[in-house]
C-alpha cells in the first residue's frame, strides 16, 4: 500500500500526531511499500514516542508543580518574617496627599466633624499617582472618610523621643523598641464636659491616642483629577495633615442609627451652639481686608460671604476649654492674652479685660480673628450666650507660606 493513501485511518492519525513528517518515514524504508509487519512496527515505534513524550509532559507538570509549591512556601515565610518585624517595629505609610484647610492651629479646629458644615478644604494629592484612574467613580459618592495622622500632637515629638532613646540614640532605626508607648496619656477630660470626669483615651476621639490616626468624614464638593485635588466640606482637620487614605461613605453600611454611647456624648452633642457677632471695628477690619483690592483669595470658598459664615460657623461651637471656661480674662497673664492692638475711636488693648470674662484666638484662612465674651451682669467670668469678634487682621504666618499656597 502507499503510505499516506492506502494507511489505515488510526495509522495515519497517529503519523500526524508525531513530529515525523510522511517522506521522513518513506525514506525510512527506502521508498518501498511496506508489508504489513513493517507497518505495525512503524507504529509500535510511533506508540513509543507518544508514551515518551507524555511521561515527559507528566515529569515536566511535576517539577513547575514542586517549583510553585517551593516558591508558595517561601514566599509565606517572607511574609511572616515581615509580619513579626512590622509587629516589633511598627508600619509606615506615605501619605497619598496633604489636606489644606482654613485650620492653621490645633486651637479653633472642631472636636468632630461636619459641625461646621461650611468649611471648605482641599485635599492635595500625591502627583505621581494616576488619579485620573484611581479616583475613577468617586464623584458618585456625596461623602467620603479622611483617615490622616494628627501630625501637630505634641506626643507626636515625645514617643518619637522616647523610641530614640530605647534605639540608644542615633542607634540603627531597624532596632525594636521595648516600650513603644512610654508615657501615653490614657486618661483624658471630654472636650464640653467642664472637666466633671475623666474617660480612657479610647473611649473617646481624643488626637492624643496610642497611634496619632485621625477619622473624619467630610462631603465630597467635586473631584478635580486635573489639578490632582478633593474639593471637601465639614472636614475637621487641620491645615498641613497627611492623608493616608480616602475611602467612600456608604450610607447603607457606614449608618447605624440605633448604636449606644455614653451620656455625656449626648449631653456634648446637644450644647447649645452660640450666637455669633462682629463688632463694628471687626467689620470696618473684614471690609478693607477682603475689598476688591486686596491681594488675598477666599479660594477654596467661592466667595468672601462663604468664608464669613464658615468662621461663624466655627466659633459658635464655644472652643474654648473646660478650663478657659472657668477662668476671667483679667486673671490671665498678659503674655498669655491675645494682643489686641489699638485702633482709632476704640478703647486701648487694656480695656478689653474689663469688656469680656473671656478673650481668645484662632487663625483662620488668611487671618488672625480675637474673638471675646462679655462679661454678664455681677458676673466675673462671660457667661452670655453671644460670642463677638473683637478684631481681625491678616495672619503674618501667610508670609511663610511658601508651598501652602491655595492657588
């Protein structure tokens, strides 16, 4: 018979699923027609092949299946290896960008957020990231969590000392601390409580906590992936803070309206917020400093107005302390007072002590705003429910500001 015409169907499958082409195995037999002996040995030799090959397939299946195994395991034990460092030496995050708001101090920033609903920041992201991508469907949410570190808590720079020390001073920074919470403060005074009682730092929202972490929720205004920035409102945070994370808040999984909490969070939320009021050199000072030519920008707000009510907003909540609450002004020492200078038509600096039981001062955007409380009647320490802005002027720390810049 000649090959390939006159084969049997299951000889000529088994020729095509070998290597061995058909004038291979003609010039084999020298051109001849093969006998029926020649042609099962052809195939014989052919059935070897395909075993061969298979236990070469099945030897080859075995050692990629031993290699991932090999690496499964010592990729785990890399892992765990990392894990028990990370444990004994602690994480690091790069901040995904920095938040700018008009909170320049720790003082005037609220204790929780959306209680200034009209405070606007803007959250600064890292340029190398591709947020056209990352932040792709975040516009569809109205309200997002800011998860930063409270980078201006004064611990912040005493466990940065304290784990020095333990390191032995300029010691390798990979050495382990024994102690890496030395001297926390675990008992603090709720803010709006008068100082009555004292609670454990996690039982509260305290910045001064074992890990200076901060969790805020804030809304979402707009996302600009153009300019790399978040557009927020309500957000607690003060000017300068690393963002590690944003993630979006979803109201069918992040509200529980039925939780429990302590009594005195109940009596802190429903203070009575206070009226706010400017005096007339207050005004007179608003005026001139947001006119049409001045070199100042309410930006992020969208107008001088906004800007306005926002900072009624803040000091209508009472930020001062249990123990400012307590003290009259004219009991203050004068390096401890804000310094009011004096201005036409308007009593000099002195006389403040004897208007307000309280002055104080917060930097808000591009300014400096003393705010005070009049005294009430036979009263030494102010006790009226009214907060007036005494005088505003710009903030000199806008001199400084370099990359600060909101533009």
């Amino acid at each position: 018979m000649k090959l390939g015409t006159t084969m049997q169907p299951r000889s000529r499958w088994l020729l095509r699923r070998t290597s061995c082409p058909a004038r291979e195995l003609s010039s084999q037999v020298g051109g001849r027609k093969m006998d029926d002996a020649e042609e099962l040995s052809t195939l014989s030799t052919l059935r070897q092949q395909i075993d061969e090959l298979k236990r070469a397939l099945e030897r080859e299946k075995q050692s990629r299946e031993e290699e991932r195994r090999g690496r499964t395991r010592a990729e785990g034990l890399l892992r765990q290896n990392a894990e028990r460092l990370l444990a004994r030496q602690g994480y690091t995050f790069p901040p995904i960008g920095i938040l700018h708001s008009p909170f320049r101090q720790r003082r005037g920033t609220p204790r929780q957020g959306l209680l200034a609903p009209s405070v606007r920041s803007v959250l600064k992201l890292e340029p190398t990231v591709n947020w056209d991508a990352a932040m792709d469907g975040m516009q569809n949410f109205s309200h997002v969590w800011l998860v930063y570190i409270f980078h201006l808590n004064t611990n912040v720079a005493n466990f940065a000392a304290t784990r020095q020390a333990q390191r032995g001073g300029e010691g390798d920074s990979c050495v382990p601390v024994s102690e890496p919470f030395a001297g926390l403060r675990t008992k603090i005074t709720p803010p709006r409580c008068d100082g009555a009682f004292k609670v454990g730092v996690m039982a509260c929202r305290s910045p001064h906590r074992p890990n200076p972490i901060g969790l805020s929720i804030a809304k979402l205004v707009r996302v600009d992936v153009g300019r790399k920035e978040l557009i927020l409102e309500g957000a607690d945070v003060v000017h300068g803070s690393p963002v590690i994370d944003v993630k979006p808040y979803v109201s069918l999984f992040d509200s529980l309206p039925h939780a429990s909490h302590p009594s005195w969070v109940q009596e802190s939320y429903a203070a009575p917020m206070r009226q706010v009021e400017m005096t007339p050199r207050a005004l007179r000072e608003w005026d001139t400093l947001t006119d049409d030519s001045s070199d100042l920008s309410p930006h992020p707000f969208d107008s001088w107005e906004d800007v306005r009510s926002s900072l009624a907003e803040v000091l209508s909540m009472d930020i001062r302390s249990p123990h400012q609450r307590s003290v009259d002004a004219s009991t203050v020492h004068p390096s401890r007072r804000p310094q009011i200078s004096a201005a036409s038509g308007q009593p000099e600096a002195t006389d403040y002590d004897e208007v307000y039981g309280y002055l104080g001062e917060v930097v808000y955007l591009h300014f400096r705003v003393v705010y005070g409380i009049r005294k009430g009647a036979g009263a030494g320490v102010g006790d009226t429910n009214v907060t007036e802005v005494v005088t505003i002027e710009r903030w000199r720390g806008e001199e400084q500001r370099g990359e600060d810049d909101w533009s």
